[in-house]
C-alpha cells in the first residue's frame, strides 16, 4: 500500500490495513496509536513531491 505524499507513514497504514488492529477486543486502543498520537509523526511522515507552481 503506498501512502501519499504528505501523510504519515503509521497513521495511513492503521487507518487502511484493517489486520492491524484485528487482534485488538473491542474498546482496546492500540498502544503504537496512542504512543504515536502521544508522541507526534516525527519522521514517519512521506516527504511532498515539490510544487511547480510558483
């Protein structure tokens, strides 16, 4: 799955690949979620193609 410029490399993977969070029972959050809305993306995030248009 690629994940578009711009976006965070974790956030797009858990959001979009439902095995991840398969295992979890209901009302679990996931601990690399919370870590990682705890601690920010940091370098997770796909650099942005650079722009033309100016």
């Amino acid at each position: 799955m690629d994940v578009p410029p711009g976006e965070c490399r974790q956030c797009w993977t858990h959001a979009y690949d439902k095995s991840i969070h398969r295992r979890l029972r209901p009302r679990e959050d996931c601990p690399q979620c919370v870590d990682h809305m705890k601690n920010g993306h940091g370098s997770h995030v796909v650099p942005k193609n650079k722009s033309t248009w100016w």
